[in-house]
C-alpha cells in the first residue's frame, strides 16, 4: 500500500511513519512543511529508507499537493497535519485556521481531483483518512459518559473549532462528490518524540533539570491518555480495513487528572535520579487557568476496538515510564530545542 502521509514529521505522525516502513509491502509519501514541531530525526530509520520519500511543502498549495498526487500515485491518504496546540491557538488563531481548515480544503481538492482520474479498481480501494482529535466534542463534567462515534460537536477552542470544521470539511467531500472519506477522533497521545511543550514532555524535562512544574488551576482537568505507538497501529489498520462514511473513536480507557500525572511524573523521576535537593512534588506551582479550559475528555473505543481487532496496549504507568526513560536517553534532541526555539516556561497545551 502506498500512503501519501501529511504531517509525518510531526508527533503523531512520525509514529506512523515508523510503525508503516517496519512493515513489509507500506510505501510512504511523507508531505511536511517542518514548522517548528516537526522533526526528520522522529522518522529514525525510516527517513532514508528506499520506501520512504519526504516532500518539504504546505497542504495549503494545492498545486504543490497535486503534483504529490501526481508523480507518487497513491493508494490511501492519510491526513495528520495540523496545528495543535490549544494556548498556541488561543494566542494566534489565524494559522489555526489556515493550516487545519484550508489546507485540509486544499488536500481535498487535490484528492478528488487525483480520484477522478484512477481506474474503477483503485477507486475502489482508495480512501482518504482524515484524522483528528476528541476536542471536536467539547467538555464533560465528571459523570458524564465518554464521547463515542455519536456525540454531537461542541468545540471550545479556536483550535478545536479549527479541527471540527476540517471534520466538516472531509465529510461533505464524500457526501457531495463521492471521495471515500473515514475520519477517526483520537484522546490525548504522549510518548516519544513529542515537541516539549504539551503537558507530558514539559512536565517531565522541567523535573529533570528540577524546573518549576506549572499546573493550570487546581489540576483537576482530565484527559484520556493513549501511548502514540498504539495510536499509530489503530491508524494503519483504520485506512486499511476502515469503512468509507464511518468514524472510529480511539482511546486507551485510561483517564487521568492533570495533577495526577504530575505527582506521577515527579515520582518516576525522582525514582530514576534521586531526590538529592528533595521530591519533585515540591516543584509545582499551580497557575491561573487559560480561558476556556475544558474540564474532561474521554472516548468510549469500544466501536473501534471491533471493528479493528485493536486495543491499546500500554498501561498508562507503563508507557509513562518508558517515555521519561526516552526523554533520559535522547537529552541531546531536547536540549537543543529547548536553547534555539523554546522558552521552557510556555505551559503544556492541549491537556
């Protein structure tokens, strides 16, 4: 299967781009315009792979995105690329909307133009997975039950309004001109290679080097938290065995509160290098709230989990360790990061 992959070079991205060379009979187009969160040493061995081929370009040139289709002829498309992060959008809507909404405009245009022109037999094996986020459905208060396929939208954030529109978008593409469009909606993802400034890899750089550990509010906003690796599989098995028209909703089932991430966070690294100046708890500083901060999201996987033969399979406490520990052994990568394009105050995001 040849996959035109946007976004690979990102977070989410890069794990499937890993997941996919590592299986025999995946090509790989690989489209990133390598913004500040996107990183060539995330794709590891894959990047001069002989079935791996990375295109630097902007989904939101459409031409640039119909000579990719074009010249690569591929079978799927997989659609990751995308701002993300929430305080990044409160403070600078407009890229929210240009790269979520009308590149996701362009890569459409571009695609349907690429499907009119295939035989009826790789029409019928084409698809389009656009991938997005449970933001899309807005807040839950603590009894609430999880969202699933059928929860309505209700976004609180530009960049979450930003990601239900190019939902909107993908959907009216196959509902008006006959693309085969699958859209899956995933929960907060952590592990290896994310940029240092979501909840998870600040928190845990900041306690390396014994920083403050800043926590919005009380800390008492929860979050479904999904190992990127698994997502990555659920990913590959949605645009390959995923239905045209349906929405897959993937979770772990392993809701956790903010502090609580912290506080354990703080005590995997205080077990792996000592508590010298004292725990780490002793670092968090809770902070003012951003506006509009959603209080919980969770997903009900249970559609998916059937329909994929899949269920995620880290444990939280599990996959948290494994993370810390690639944080330890990859200092190089983040400290480099951290002195050319980050601040280490900025506060994590989407959590």
């Amino acid at each position: 299967m040849r996959i035109l992959l946007t976004g690979g070079c990102g977070f989410i991205g890069s794990a499937v781009v890993r997941r996919a060379i590592r299986q025999e009979g995946h090509e790989v187009v690989t489209i990133d315009k390598m913004t500040y969160a996107a990183s060539e040493d995330a794709l590891e061995d894959a990047r001069h792979h002989p079935r791996h081929t990375l295109i630097k370009a902007d989904i939101c040139d459409t031409q640039a995105m119909r000579q990719a289709f074009a010249a690569h002829q591929p079978d799927v498309v997989m659609h990751l690329a995308a701002e993300s992060h929430v305080d990044r959008s409160i403070d600078g809507p407009a890229a929210f909307v240009h790269t979520n909404v009308t590149g996701t405009f362009s890569l459409l245009e571009a695609a349907r133009d690429y499907f009119a022109t295939l035989t009826d037999e790789r029409r019928a094996r084409f698809r389009f997975h656009h991938i997005s986020t449970d933001e899309v459905f807005g807040a839950l208060e603590d009894n609430d039950p999880p969202f699933n396929e059928h929860t309505p939208y209700d976004p609180r954030s530009p960049y979450s309004a930003s990601k239900a529109a190019s939902d909107h978008l993908a959907r009216a593409w196959m509902h008006t001109y006959g693309l085969p469009v699958i859209v899956s909606n995933t929960t907060n993802n952590y592990g290896f290679w994310q940029f240092p400034e979501k909840l998870i890899p600040l928190i845990t750089l900041n306690a390396i080097l014994e920083n403050p550990l800043p926590v919005y509010g009380a800390g008492h906003n929860t979050r479904d938290w999904l190992f990127v690796d698994d997502h990555a599989e659920a990913l590959l098995k949605v645009v390959a065995q995923g239905t045209p028209g349906q929405t897959y909703c993937i979770g772990a089932r392993q809701p956790r509160r903010n502090i609580d991430v912290v506080k354990t966070i703080c005590a995997i690294v205080d077990e792996l290098l000592g508590t010298k100046n004292g725990a780490r708890e002793r670092l968090i500083t809770y902070v003012t709230d951003r506006p509009g901060h959603d209080h919980r999201y969770e997903i009900d996987p249970s559609s998916a989990e059937a329909a994929l033969s899949w269920r995620a399979e880290h444990d939280f406490e599990r996959g948290l360790r494994a993370t810390i520990q690639w944080y330890l052994d990859n200092r190089a990568w983040w400290e480099t990061i951290r002195a050319k394009r980050y601040d280490g105050q900025r506060l994590g995001g989407n959590t």
